[in-house]
C-alpha cells in the first residue's frame, strides 16, 4: 500500500476521557480530527490531522442547500492484551466510494483514506474504551463546500474522520427489541439513493421513528416504497428472519444499504452451513410464518448494534411475539463470534481484522 504523506498538528490541550462505564452512543469526541480537501482544478489535496475543532464553511455552502453529502461508520476495539483492532475498514471506504458516485462526490483515494484513519486512530489510542461492550466509533464523511446556490454538483468537498468512544447503541444491548413496521412513510425507491449512505435518507427516516418511539418501540422496519409489501431494512441496520430452520435476508435491490455486517453474518452462517438465502420477503410471509409456529428468530445487523435480536413485530395492529421474546441461538452464536473477533477473543478465519 502506498504510503501518504499527511500532516500532523497534535493538540495542547487534552481532553478529559469519559467514564467507559457511562457512555453512550456518539456524544463524546476524541482530541484530533483527519481533514482533506478537493478542489475541482487540484483534485484531493491537503491531508492533515489536526486538534478537534469547529470548521468554518460558507453559509452558501451547498451541502446546505442540496444535501450533497455521505458519510461512514466503523469501530475500532481494544483488545484484552491492549491491541487496537479495526473490524474490515476497507469495506466501509469502498461503501464510502459508491456512496460518493451515487452523489456525484469525486472518488477519494482508498488507501489514503484507511492510512487516515489508522494513523488517527493510533493517535488517539488512548480513548478506546476498555470496558465490554464499548468501542470508539469511527465517522468518516464527506460534505459540498462550495458558496454556490446553482443545482449542480460542487466543485469543492471537504472529506472528514472524527471519533466518539461509544457504549451500546440500543439500551437492549443484546436482549431482544420492539420493532415497529411502517406502513405509511417511504424510506427509499429503486433508483432513488436508499443504497448510498446520504444524510437525506435518514432525515426521511425521522418522522416515522419519532411516531413509533413514542409509542415504546426503538426502531421502525421499512416496507418498499412501491407496494409497501416488502421488506427492506430496519433503520440503522439489515434484517434477517429464521423461518424454519432457513435464514432469509432481504437481497440487495438498490434501495437497501449494502452492510458490512450483514455480509459477515452471510459468510459466517455459510461458514457453518447453515441455509441462508436472499430474495424479496413480503411483511404477510413473515406474519404467515408467525401465526404457523415457523418464525423461529428474527435480528437486525449493523456496525452500531452488531447483532440486535428483535423480540417484538407490530404490523397492522398485530403483536408478533418472535422466540418468547428471548434471544435466538443463532442470533447469540452471530453476535459472540462476531465481537470475539473484533475484540481478538476469538480466531479471524476471514482475515477480518487489522491490527493497528
């Protein structure tokens, strides 16, 4: 891998860490931030880690006014012998990447972005938490800086990484959530940007999960935008359903998010041999599973949550109560072997992890 050359400015004054023990999710940010600029005449230029700052931008900056934006996330762990691993962070640049064409961003240097965040997470090292459960968090994004009120892409961006020591993102942690299914807001269509990772997708997103919030459920599951039939994806995370001894999970139709882990928990069931396949599901063929005795498991998978059982579907005024409400074999196996790898507790067949 070729190495860049990216400037270094260390901070003169250190934060105070945060208890690992109170953490929550993306409210705390570690002392140095990665910057690198574009400019349509220069391309990316200007690499640098500096102190964790505000940055300056235009009011008629275009990320404003036209949403032209994307944006990443992975996790750095510490190991119980002190190492830093990352969990297959060039897949999230590669993600990073197809989000940028989808939204007309130039294309940034792969290798330079993973040396970026190696190099700033070894620097800030020390905020890895150390407890179980926790992680530092990793989001790499990149926003329209260009002062121009024309619709047209923007002729210069700002391609950003900061970090936030995080603990669980659901209050659940592993124990089995309330899942509420939306029938009436749209979250993506095939052609729209559902499989790019664009802040306007999750601004969509809001209304419908501040409704169900509201009524103590901690995440909605969009049906497609189409016939509002077909399962799609939970907000922050892919979906998999156990229904008769065979997982099925949602195929790729570009309106869902392609997930790193949901494509390590599709090469980790292969490993095992257990039938997993991806097709379109319909909402009715669950609740028909369901009402048969055949709906044995249902999760969610995502970099955030990692493996988040989901105990309880309401549809159409139905509860469907999925495992009694417990956490599923597999789900337990999926999310044990996922983070014994990330944290090092467990062998990485796959080559999954980098050492820092």
């Amino acid at each position: 891998m070729t190495e860049h050359s990216i400037a270094l400015s260390k901070t003169t004054s250190k934060k105070e860490k945060p208890n690992p023990a109170e953490l929550t999710f993306g409210e705390k940010f570690t002392d140095h931030m990665f910057i690198l600029d574009y400019d349509q005449d220069k391309g990316w230029y200007d690499p640098r880690i500096v102190p964790y700052q505000p940055i300056s931008v235009d009011p008629a900056a275009m990320v404003y006014h036209y949403g032209q934006t994307v944006f990443e996330g992975l996790k750095a762990y510490l190991t119980d012998g002190g190492d830093v691993n990352l969990f297959r962070p060039e897949k999230n640049i590669n993600r990073l990447n197809r989000s940028n064409a989808r939204m007309c961003i130039p294309a940034i240097d792969e290798n330079l972005a993973l040396q970026a965040i190696k190099q700033l997470v070894a620097l800030d090292a020390e905020w890895v938490p150390n407890l179980s459960g926790t992680s530092l968090y990793i989001r790499p994004f990149v926003i329209a800086t260009e002062p121009y009120l024309g619709i047209a892409p923007s002729k210069q961006y700002k391609f950003i990484i900061i970090l936030s020591p995080v603990g669980a993102y659901y209050k659940e942690g592993i124990n089995p959530v309330k899942i509420a299914v939306e029938n009436e807001y749209v979250r993506a269509v095939k052609g729209g940007t559902g499989e790019a990772k664009t802040a306007g997708n999750y601004a969509s997103s809001l209304k419908a999960h501040e409704i169900v919030e509201a009524q103590g459920f901690s995440q909605v599951l969009w049906l497609d935008g189409l016939e509002k039939k077909y399962i799609e994806e939970v907000g922050s995370m892919n979906v998999f359903f156990k229904i008769d001894g065979e997982i099925i999970t949602p195929a790729l139709n570009g309106s869902i998010l392609e997930g790193v882990t949901r494509n390590s928990v599709i090469q980790l069931l292969k490993y095992w041999n257990v039938p997993v396949i991806e097709r379109a599901i319909a909402m009715d063929e669950i609740y028909q599973a369901h009402r048969a005795g055949k709906l044995e498991e249902a999760f969610g998978t995502g970099t955030a949550a990692v493996i988040s059982p989901i105990g309880t579907l309401a549809w159409n005024k139905e509860i469907l109560e999925i495992n009694n409400n417990k956490t599923g074999d597999i789900s337990k196996k999926l999310y044990d072997t996922l983070t014994g790898i990330q944290y090092g507790k467990q062998e990485d067949v796959f080559d999954w992890v980098i050492q820092l």
